[in-house]
C-alpha cells in the first residue's frame, strides 16, 4: 500500500477485484454507478451494488488504522479468521461450518466446482438455475472457465478459457432458464424436472451433479420449492444455493446448511456493503470430503481466503488483498447491526417499505409489481421470508406508447443515478408484444436502511418512505420524459 492509500479506504476498496470494480475516471463512480464511499444521495440500489455507508465506513477506517501501511500476509490471515467467527456468530453456525471468502458472488462459484472434483469418474455436471436472473458471469464461472479478462489477483486471463484444473471437459453446464419465453416464471416442479432429467443424463455418463438453488433472485424469487430440492437430493445431486442477494433468515442458511448444501452470500446487496465481496458457507461433511484445490486457483484466491487445514490451500499466494478485506469488514459490520434487531422491529420496517412503494408508485404512476412467483402460485410469496419484500420488480413498460422498451429502463437508470436517484438495474423479465423485452427497473432496501429506519416512529417512518419513494418517482417520469 502507498502512503496516500494508507489513509483511504475509499481507494483501497477499489482494489483486490475484477474490472467492474474500477472507477471511472469521469463519474469516479463503478460498472454500477455506485461508489466506494459515503454519498448524500437516494439510493434504493440493494439488489445491483450499495455506496457504503457511513457508519461502515468509518468502521473500514478503524481497521486500515489497525492493519497499518504494510499488513503481512499472518495479520490478513488473522483478519479473516476473526471475520469467519463474525459471520458465524451473526448467523448462528456451528463452529464446524468452513467460510470461503472470494472477491464476488461469481467467483463464488470456483468454490463449489472445487469442492465437486473428482465425485464422478467422467467429470461435474454443473446445473445452473437462472444465469438471467443471477449474474451475467456465472454462466462462464459455473462452468469452469475464466469470466473476465483479469483476476482479482491481477492476473491477465482470457475469459471463457478453463481455470486450470477445474474447467474444460472435466465440468458440463446445463443451465435452466427461471423464466419461459414470455417471461412468465417458470412452476417449480417443471423447473426441477427439467434438472432431474438432466442430473439422471449426466448420472449415466458417469458425471456426478451439482444443482442450484436460488435464494432470491434478481426479482426475488426462490426456486425450487423446497419439497422439489428434496427430491433433486434424493437423486444424489450435490446442492449450491445461491443466497448473493442475502435476503437469508439465519434459519435459512442453517436448514440449507444441514441438508448438506454449500450456501453462497455477498456483502455488496442486500447487506449493504460495497461491491464486490462474497463467501461461501460449506458444511462439514463436504468440507471434509473436497480434494486438494485446482493449480488455476493460484490465479484467483490468495492461502488466507480459504480454512487453514484446506487440502491444497498451501499452494495458494500467501499475500494481502487489503480491498477485498475492507469490503468484507464493512459488509459483515453491517450483518450484525441488522441481526442484532428484534424481528418484530424489522418487519415494521420492511412492511412500511413496501406499502409506500405501493402507495407512491404503483398506485401514482402506469407501472405494476412484477410478481415473485410464478403465475397461479401467489402463496409461494406467503411462504417466503420477510427478507424478500426488501426488493420489488417494476414493469415500466406503460410509460411509453407501444411499451418502453430494456433499452430505456437502461437509460433511464443511469440518468436516474447521474442525477443522484440510485435504483436497482432493470433485469429483463417482461416482454412485450413485438417479442422485445420490456423496461424494468427494482427498488431494494437494504441492512443499513433497515437499521436506520429502526429507531422512527411509525408515523416517521411512513413519512420518510413516502417522500423517499415520491422522490423516486418523480426521478423516474423526469428520466422518461
């Protein structure tokens, strides 16, 4: 680190990641219109990327001043570490759960590949759900194969190319759309029989499956239902779930956990940290069974990122990633003020949310919820955690004559965010009657907000809503105009 870093959280914190990280030069704000330090602005932005806040930052400063100008690779270790009991502590996990931490959900990926090799004669069949709804990138990670053009290490790479070890014929990737042509979510159980028929192809081939799980989608869905997880586990599939938004309950993460499923979480959504930063929760049994690690793993993890007895982890870099560590600290900073609020407190906070978004935008202007369950099915959305209501999916599409098309919301949303409104990136979930997709944008809250909001009143926090969520509108119809 340079003596001027020294001192910067801000800059450090756009380091230690791949090219999304970067700042660009004229905005001095990322891929996501966000930034690495607090702003006085609106933002609603938890299911894309959070700026941090100021309570988080002040926390990444404390620890730069701890680590000092040159942290060796023990104290990065020990840092980790510290932050491994943290998150075990904040979501009640046995001590015995292996945290894996990586510089982004999709390299989060690598982890659960690492943890499959060798289980079928003939290689991993990685069955990906959703890559529309669950990033871009994890259609290249989940495969094995490098999915930008430089590490978070700084390693030059091609993307598309096999991570040495890991990629290339020893991994086959199916991936199952969450959503039909129309748009429409798909139903559970077709989902999961589209996964058994191709877990029972790979079996044949001698490839042994992992299966995704997501837990909160791009829009906020959680699919398969759990009675369909079961029956993919029945058919000896290995489990993954995808919680990166971190709309988890800890019991959740614990009931994902004891049916032996590696749960992924990032700390840049709904936890309210900056991007980019992630781990993996790994129970024992399969921590306990993973062979050595991939020699490309050297490109793309440093030794203290994964547990200290991990077969192979001693071959890794022993270096500092001081970015990536003061994104986790603010991110896990923020996890334990939320889960040290009551539950009751928390759903106040989140029903408030979402009745002014009802009340200020769906009910003001031509726009409609897009629903988090598929068609027929509303009470998938009784059965999901209060977490999920954090994020709602709107379609935009009426605010133009003939449909608003993606490529407006994708304007709109920069404008919006240039302007100093920051919402969620649209996803492509509608379509409209020419076949295009249509405009989306979503409005997240997120941990820190929820803390924040904690301490109102019930008439102050409807009002604080209210106003955030008409300012938002008015945001909006200025963008579209």
């Amino acid at each position: 680190m340079t003596p001027q870093a020294e001192n910067e959280p801000a800059a450090l914190m756009t380091t230690g990641g791949d090219g999304r990280i970067r700042l660009d030069p004229q905005t001095g704000l990322n891929l996501y219109h966000s930034a690495p330090r607090p702003r006085d602005l609106l933002a609603y932005a938890s299911s894309t990327a959070n700026d941090i806040s100021s309570a988080a930052y002040a926390a990444a400063e404390r620890v730069l001043d701890e680590l000092g100008p040159a942290p060796a690779p023990g104290t990065y270790r020990g840092r980790l570490e510290a932050l491994r009991g943290r998150i075990r502590a904040a979501y009640a996990l046995a001590p015995d759960v292996s945290i894996v931490f990586a510089p982004s959900g999709t390299d989060l990926e690598y982890v659960a590949l690492a943890c499959m090799t060798g289980r079928g004669a003939a290689g991993t069949n990685a069955v990906l759900l959703g890559a529309d709804e669950v990033g871009s990138g994890c259609i290249r990670s989940a495969h094995g194969l490098y999915f930008a053009d430089e590490t978070a290490l700084g390693v030059a790479v091609t993307p598309g190319e096999p991570v040495p070890g890991l990629g290339g014929a020893t991994v086959d990737l199916v991936d199952v759309p969450v959503r039909c042509e129309d748009g429409k979510v798909r139903p559970s159980d077709e989902i999961a029989e589209l996964m058994l028929t191709s877990i029972r192809v790979a079996r044949a081939a001698g490839r042994h499956s992992l299966v995704h799980v997501v837990h909160g989608s791009k829009t906020g869905l959680i699919l398969p239902a759990l009675e369909d997880v079961e029956r993919l586990a029945a058919e000896g599939a290995a489990l993954v779930v995808d919680a990166c938004q971190a709309r988890i309950t800890s019991a959740a993460v614990a009931d994902y956990l004891d049916r032996g499923a590696i749960v992924f979480v990032t700390g840049s959504k709904f936890m309210g940290g900056p991007p980019f930063s992630g781990f993996a929760l790994v129970p024992p049994e399969i921590a306990a069974a993973s062979p050595p690690l991939p020699e490309g793993f050297a490109t793309i993890f440093l030794r203290a990122e994964w547990p200290e007895n991990w077969p192979g982890a001693e071959a890794l870099p022993d270096r500092v990633n001081p970015g990536l560590l003061l994104r986790l600290e603010a991110s896990v900073f923020e996890l334990e003020r939320f889960q040290h609020l009551p539950a009751g407190t928390v759903e106040r906070v989140i029903l408030a949310f979402h009745a002014a978004i009802r009340a200020e935008i769906v009910g003001k202007i031509p726009a409609r919820r897009v629903a988090p369950y598929p068609p027929g099915h509303i009470e998938d959305a009784d059965s999901h955690p209060i977490e999920m209501r954090t994020l709602s999916t709107l379609d935009l599409s009426a605010l133009k004559p003939g449909g608003a098309t993606f490529a407006d919301a994708q304007a709109w949303h920069k404008a919006m965010a240039l302007a100093g409104v920051r919402v969620g990136q649209p996803v492509k979930c509608v379509r409209l009657a020419d076949g295009g997709w249509g405009a989306s944008l979503r409005i997240g809250l997120s941990m820190p907000q929820v803390v924040g909001a904690a301490g109102l009143s019930d008439e102050a926090m409807q009002a604080r809503f209210a106003a955030d969520m008409a300012a938002i509108r008015e945001a909006l119809l200025e963008a579209a105009a």
